[in-house]
C-alpha cells in the first residue's frame, strides 16, 4: 500500500493519505493571540476544508474528529461553530475532551479522519 504524505514538515505532515484514509495533523489556529473559542475553532474548519481539498475529499467525506479544548467549559461555544459547519447527514463519530494543550494560547485543537470519495 502506497502511503502519500503533503505538506511535509520536519516533525510532521499535514496531510497523510493511506489507501482511501486522509488523516490530518491535529489543527490549531495560525491566529491565536485573544481569540475566543469560536473564533479558532472556525479558523480551524476553514483550513480543514482547505486540506481536505488538497488531499481530494471534502467535509462531506468525514469518518472521525477528535476535539481538545483546553477548557471544557468552552464546549457549548466551540459546538456552535462545528453546528454551523458540519454537513447535515454527514456527521463523522467523534470524541471531544479537555486537556492542557501545548501553548497556552490554543483553546482548541482538531484532528481529523476522512475518506475520499
């Protein structure tokens, strides 16, 4: 099985492609400094869209998400945003907890679990 991996980093590719699975890299957002919850998680949709695009897939295509908020309490407001951007009928499984994330800036962070079509 061929494994294709884009956006390689040093550390970590954005993007890994293994058979019909496109995993991403757990997704933060670029602009974190005094944003609200719901303003980084909707950063981070949008370039979730963005990769799964380049990978050849689409929200429409999601099998799993995993969300870490770095507050649970925060959950309602980060729930708010998914709502509004996640495709009716094309609800992935997923997992939300809380937990101290790397940088104290980042509230949310999501990986993500995709087919292609």
């Amino acid at each position: 099985m061929t494994i294709r991996r884009i956006h390689v980093g040093p550390r970590m590719s954005g993007i890994v492609i293994n058979g019909n699975n496109v995993h991403l890299s757990g997704m933060t957002a670029a602009n974190r400094k005094d944003r609200s919850v719901a303003e980084q998680t909707g950063d981070i949709l949008k370039r979730i869209d963005e990769l799964l695009a380049d990978a050849g897939t689409s929200k429409q295509h999601l099998v799993q998400v995993n969300i870490w908020l770095s507050d649970i309490t925060t959950f309602s407001e980060m729930n708010a945003v998914w709502d509004a951007w996640v495709m009716p009928g094309h609800t992935p499984a997923r997992a939300t907890v809380e937990a101290r994330l790397a940088l104290p800036d980042i509230k949310v962070e999501i990986q993500v679990l995709a087919a292609l079509p």
